[in-house]
C-alpha cells in the first residue's frame, strides 16, 4: 500500500486560444469592480503569453494537489493532499523542492504526513529519505531521463502553453481587472493525445518499484483553468483537474486530481546548487 501512495505522491509532483476575433467577456458581472476591458482577442493574448514565456528563465511554483482515491474492489477511499514548493531555472534545468505528503482513510492509519526534499542540477539528482534520515544520490546513468522529466515539471509554465497551443480553438475565454482566464474542458477522442501526454509525464522516465504502462491507466477527462497576468502576460497560475482510472499491481483504482499551481518570482532565482554537506553525506544508488 505505502509503495503506491508514494509513487502517486512523487508522480504528482513530476499545460491558444482561439483563433476567431472575439474578445474576452467579464468574469464577474459587477460592472463596478471588474476594470477596464482588454479589446486583445484571445489569439492576441496566447501570443503574447507565449512571448513572454520564451524570456523566463527561472520561476518559484507552489503547487496543491488534492487527490480522492477509491480502490473498485474492496471499495477503500482516501484523499490525498501534496503540497510543494519548488525553485526551478529553466536553462541550465535545474530545481530544488520541498514537498509533504498527508493521506486521510479510514482504512490507513497513516496520520504523519510523507516528507521528501529534492535537488536536481548538473552535479545529479539528491532526494532526502526521511526513513533513513539520510540524503540519496541517483545514478548518474538516469540523469539525461531525469533532466527529460525535469523539463516538463509544472513548474515550467511555458511547456504546459506549448503543450496546449493545439487546442486554441477549444478555449473560453474570460478576464478580471487583472488576469486573462482560458478554460479547456479536454474531453472526447480529440483530446487523446492531449491526455496520453499527461500520462507520460505523469510516469515520466522514473524506475519506479511499481512498474506501469501507459496502457494501466485512462484518462476521462481533464479540465484546465490558465491565469494570465494582463501586464506581464506571464502566466501566474494554472489549475487542473483529472479524473482517470490506473492499475497498479492487479489494484484497479479510479483518481479524481486537483492540482493548483501558483508561479512567481519570475527571473529572480539566479542558479541552483546542492549544498556541499548534501553531496558529502549522500550514499550513492548503483545504476
């Protein structure tokens, strides 16, 4: 049981708008508070959020996910809740985060939260395992997949509009006083490929102890809400919502996800390295 929670926990933890002239109607209907209307066509605005992105070359993203597990065979639910904060630059690929993982069930006396601290620079690939109180270093011969699944992080709010550029005639499109909000419902068989993209970077290229395939899990549906900074037109916050069934180990279980991402602090993190008592105390996995 704990090996499957950890690997949901550390999954998680690895998104154009349309092309016509139409501009974005008001998001609240207070006609008093919500400011001045942007005349930009939703096309107009995914230019320029894209633009923008291409120049970040380092971000801070806080990200919750909450996640509602219930196994289809002996009917167990829980909810799961990740939260993490992560400072990331974007060239060299390089992060550092902290995150805590806390599951509620009946079923599982599991009350102390999960916790894992993690960097990932051109030195390797460090996690903290807070059972052995003790930093690991990953083998060198995983780093190019490690660096693979580094750069598509969430942290990276510039993959998730490249990933979705695609899709810019399937947008709505709304704005407040000070952010642009595109909505993607991802349903139906147009989104297939959309969807078989979550799932490899939700897999990513991690040996995980419990072995999966892309054909062990289905996506039903995803639902994506993107902020744009009216200013910046930098994306200050992306919000996603999943419902997919997987098979771990015979286990069928069905994932309701929702995972908020706030970003911030953009070009501010200079460099990120690992600490030199990390690298001096860190046993090495063989490869």
């Amino acid at each position: 049981m704990k090996k499957w929670i950890l690997f949901m926990s550390t999954a998680t933890l690895a998104i154009g708008l349309s092309a016509c002239s139409e501009t974005a109607e008001p998001a609240s209907g207070d006609e008093t508070t919500k400011g001045e209307d942007s005349k930009l066509t939703v096309q107009e605005v995914y230019e320029k959020s894209v633009e923008a992105s291409e120049d970040i070359t380092s971000v801070h993203a806080d990200i919750v996910t909450d996640q509602t597990i219930a196994m289809q065979g002996d009917g167990m639910e829980m909810d799961m809740t990740v939260s993490s904060s992560m400072d990331m630059t974007i060239d060299p690929v390089a992060f550092y985060q902290k995150a805590e993982t806390s599951v509620v069930s009946e079923d599982i006396d599991n009350s102390n939260p999960m916790s894992m601290e993690m960097y990932f620079t051109e030195q390797g690939m460090y996690m903290y395992e807070e059972t052995m109180a003790t930093w690991l270093k990953m083998p060198d011969a995983s780093i190019e997949d490690l660096k693979a699944l580094a750069d598509q992080q969430t942290a990276n709010p510039s993959q998730q509009l490249e990933e979705l550029a695609e899709f810019k005639d399937d947008f709505t499109f709304k704005q407040t006083e000070a952010e642009y909000i595109l909505t993607l419902d991802a349903s139906g068989e147009k989104f297939n490929e959309l969807m078989d993209q979550q799932l490899e970077k939700t897999l990513g290229q991690m040996e995980l102890e419990a072995q999966m395939a892309l054909e062990d899990m289905t996506i039903h549906a995803v639902n994506y809400v993107i902020y744009v900074d009216k200013e910046s037109f930098l994306t200050t916050g992306i919000d996603m919502k999943m419902d997919m069934d997987m098979n771990i180990e015979d286990e069928m279980m069905n994932i309701k996800s929702d995972m908020q991402a706030d970003y911030s602090r953009f070009n501010e993190i200079q460099a990120i390295t690992v600490p030199a008592e990390v690298v001096e105390q860190a046993q090495e996995i063989a490869g």
